[in-house]
C-alpha cells in the first residue's frame, strides 16, 4: 500500500517537473524571438513543410467527413421531413467542432510527429550542440519557427477542412440525394452565426494549433538522444496532442456554447 | 606557460555519477593540448565544460580569462564565436550542402556579401581539401570527409580555440593520417589553440605539444608527450602501452568465480 501511494507521488513529481521544464522551454522560445530578417524565411520554410504539406491529408479528410455528414444527416433528417436543414446541421457540426479538432487530430499525427522526430534526430546528431557551439540559439533558430508555423498553419488548415467539408457535404446532400441547392445554403447562411460559430471554431484552433506545435517541439528538444528515445518521443507527441485536444475542446466548448 | 584555458578544482557528477573528482588543468594559448583517457572517463564531458554547455558543480573554468560556467546565456553565445568544435559525428547539417554547412556561422553571425562568403566558403574547402565537394549533400560524404567539412565550417570565423572531439575514431588509415597532418596544420598555420581530446595514443602524441591523462575523475598523468612516455604512473604506463591488465583490470568487478559456477567450496 505504502508502495503505491510513493508510486503515486512520484508520478505525480515527475509531472509536475515535466510542467515546470516544458514550460521553461516555452519562455525560452517566446523570449527569444529571431530577428524579422533571419526569422521570416526560416518561418516561411516550415509554414511550407507544417501547414503545405498537411493540405493534401487535410483536403481528403475534409471532403470525406463532409460526405459522411451529408449521408447520415439526410439520412436523419429525412426520418423528420427535414431534410432541407442538412446544409444548417453540416456546416454547423464542421465549423464548431469537427473542423478544429479533427484538423489538430490529423496535425498532431502527421506535422507534429514530423517535427518531433526532425528536432530528436538533430539532438541525437549534435546539430542541436554543434549550433550551440557556433554562438546560435537552437531555441531561436530551429525551434521558435517551428512553434510559431504550427501556431499559424492550424487555423488555417481548419479554415479549409470546414470549407471542404461542407462542398462535401453538398456534394452528396444537393448532387447525389437531391436536397434543393437553395435550402442547403440558406438555411446555413441563417443559422451560421459569423462570431458565435466561426471566430469561436477559429479560436479553438488556434488553442489547438499553440498545444499541439508546443507538444511536439518539446517533445522532440526534451527526448532522449537514442533511436528508442525518439520513437518514444513521437508516440508521445500524437498521443499528448490527442489527449489535450480533446480535453480542451471540452472546456472550450462549455466556454463558448455552454449557456450556463 | 601561458594558459588560454585553465580548469582549477573542477567537480562534476552527471545522474547521481561522479565524472570528475577535483580535476585542476592548464591548456596552454597557441599549442594542441591532447586530453586522453580510456573510455566513459568523461573526455567528452571535459569538452562540453569548457564549452559552457554543462555546468561543473564546483571549481572554476576560465577560458581566455572569462569564467565560462558564470556567463549569462547572451554572453555565453556571444563568448562562443571565439570557438569552434569538430564533434565525433561531424553533426553537418543534413538539410545543407557542403557549401551552405560551411556558409553557416558566416551568414548568422556577419553581414558580408555573397561573393565574399563564397570565397571564404571554398579557402575554407580548400584548406581540407575538398573544395570539389561543395555541391555534395552530407549523405554523400564518407566519414572522414564528413569530419573534415565540419573542420572547415568550425574554422569558417577563425576561432581562437578549436576542441576536437575524438576526430580519429573509426577513421582508416589514410582518413586518420589527413586528419592527423589538418590539425597540426591548421594549429601552426592560424595560431589556434587546439584541444584534442581522443583515446588514440599514437596519433595524439605525434601532434601534440601537450597532453594530460583523464581517469578515475582525475588526471593522473600531464606534461609533454616525452615525459608522459618516462611517467612513473603504472596506471599512465598501462594506457600509453595499451595493456590489457594492470592497474585498470582486465576483469570488471565480480564474485568468486567458483561461487558463479557453482564449483565445491564455492557456494555460500
């Protein structure tokens, strides 16, 4: 018994410590913002390989849960003779809360994996201290853009996972089952409300989006320098990411849609 | 001797482990100082103190008169411009050609024109021979050559210190012997100050003008590679002669034999 409850404490040491060092690293980062000059094209080199080439996977995904919504929400609706309201309920389900966390879900899985990988393997290859050695702050150089491109390309990927989703949604529900065009887009164009539903979806991938970055380059900065310690390190970042995603979607959302 | 490093007392323990036990050295300005040592005795860790990039839990580090391991982290970044480091995998930036690797610290840390970098770029590629090579990418450089662009790009700012983290290991023959007549050349040529740290005894005593011997968390043996080789140290003797039993045992610390075995009168 005495055993489990030092367990118990210790695990609960080791998080507080893991707390306290991830968020020194994030002062450190935040602290050390890089020069427009040099900053700028290192920010825009990962905007291309966080945000670019997550498009495709974001794309397909989009389409397909938009496709999935349109089939079962007609599916629903027209058990209530309201299948005219798909338009309404697609754009809603997307824009409030599959778009941000099913975006963050995928960016954690693909992008943040990536970098935490990347960031090991430059520990485990002493760039990371060769650059120390050289008078450059890794924190500034290579994690600070990678932090602050994850921070700006997740919104954005939302932005486009919600659109793509309801031109799926619309694919299936007006081209395929035969909804009035007219209904599917004027009943979202009434119910969708531009501040309550999309700056809030917004916002929430932005949370999202500083989480999941902050995750994965802490992660990749903090881990052992071994094959093991990066695989390790990467598991941890998409399960970590999934994990605080969902849990802040919830808080979140009581936040904003809770009407308490 | 005037010393450009000088570590005075220095206790170090790394994961409940104690590296360093009181070590106290001098490294003398514009010679190549080998540090060596059997493996695990922390002559990386030596390194990386002087580097500033651990702190000694005791005892001081001066390096060209500042106190490294008290420098602020600007000061620090800015006090390491005046160094440079060959690590034991080169640690080339894998995403950058040979040119941009050595192109590296001159376009962080100057503002100077392209074709002023580019001619420094291919004197510095020059120097280790291997100005050919600027358009390769890491991955298609064996390992020496690996090791000697990395030379290259850590001389790109002309440092007043070099330290060579065991640029001899896994090289061949011909490898070691470029490596060998590079550090000697570049020491004499540009007046660097050059610490060697290796456990390849041979190669380190024909280049250096002064070693010292790392074991057990202290030096157990210093001076010029003649008087290492006369040291009364059995433990200095068995390392220099590399024999494999003396005072460092051939055997790790074990039980009885016969107990392991289960032989008659072994048990316990």
């Amino acid at each position: 018994m005495i055993d489990r409850i030092a367990s118990f404490g210790r695990s609960g040491t080791e998080l507080v410590v893991s707390l306290g060092r991830a968020s020194r690293f994030l002062a450190g980062v935040l602290w050390g913002v890089p020069r427009p000059a040099t900053g700028f094209p290192l920010l825009l080199k990962q905007l291309y390989s966080v945000g670019v080439l997550s498009l495709a996977i974001i794309v397909v995904s989009g389409l397909f849960i938009g496709m999935v919504l349109g089939l079962q929400g007609y599916t629903i609706l027209s058990d209530f003779g309201s299948e005219a309201a798909i338009g309404q309920m697609i754009a809603l389900t997307l824009v409030r809360e599959l778009g941000p966390v099913v975006t963050a879900l995928l960016f954690a899985g693909r992008a943040g994996s990536a970098l935490t990988a990347e960031i090991g393997l430059m520990k485990a290859t002493e760039q990371l201290s060769s650059m120390e050695m050289m008078g450059v702050d890794p924190l500034r150089r290579v994690i600070a853009p990678r932090l602050w491109a994850g921070f700006i390309a997740m919104p954005v990927l939302a932005i486009i996972f919600s659109m793509v989703g309801i031109w799926g949604g619309m694919l299936v529900g007006v081209e395929w089952l035969g909804v009035f065009e007219g209904s599917y887009w004027g009943n979202m164009q009434a119910s969708v409300d531009f501040w309550d539903d999309v700056v809030n979806g917004v916002i929430k991938s932005v949370v999202f989006g500083f989480v999941c970055a902050w995750i994965a380059v802490y992660q990749g900065y903090d881990c052992v320098p071994t094959s093991a310690g990066i695989s390790s390190a990467t598991t941890k970042t998409v399960v970590y990411s999934s994990l605080a995603v969902l849990g802040l979607d919830f808080v979140l959302t009581a936040v904003m849609f809770g009407n308490f | 001797m005037h010393s450009y490093i000088s570590l005075k007392d220095v206790v170090f323990s790394r994961s409940g482990r104690r590296i360093f036990n009181g070590v106290s050295v001098e490294i003398p300005r514009g010679k190549v100082t080998a540090i060596m040592g059997p493996s695990g005795s922390g002559k990386t860790t030596l390194l990386r103190l002087i580097g500033g990039q651990l702190q000694p839990d005791s005892g001081q580090i001066m390096v060209d008169n500042q106190p490294i391991s008290k420098l602020g982290r600007t000061e620090l970044y800015a006090f390491r411009r005046k160094m440079g480091m060959l690590f034991q995998s080169g640690a080339l930036f894998t995403d950058l050609s040979v040119y941009e690797n050595v192109a590296f610290p001159m376009r962080v840390h100057t503002s100077l024109p392209e074709d002023m970098i580019r001619d420094i770029v291919l004197m510095k590629l020059e120097a280790v021979g291997l100005r050919g090579a600027r358009e390769l990418m890491p991955s298609e450089l064996s390992g020496g050559m690996n090791r000697r662009v990395a030379l290259a790009r850590s001389i790109a700012l002309d440092p007043e210190l070099i330290m060579y983290d065991e640029p001899f290991a896994g090289q061949d023959p011909i490898g070691m012997g470029v490596l060998v007549k590079l550090i000697h050349d570049l020491n004499s040529s540009m007046g660097l100050t050059s610490v060697l740290v290796s456990h390849d005894v041979k190669e380190s005593l024909s280049i250096c003008h002064y070693a010292c011997i790392i074991a057990d968390g202290k030096v157990i043996g210093a001076g010029t590679p003649a008087e290492l080789q006369e040291h009364p140290s059995e433990q200095v003797q068995q390392f220099l002669q590399g024999q494999p039993d003396g005072p460092v045992p051939f055997h790790y610390p074990s039980p009885a034999a016969a107990a392991d075995f289960g032989l008659a009168g072994g048990a316990s």
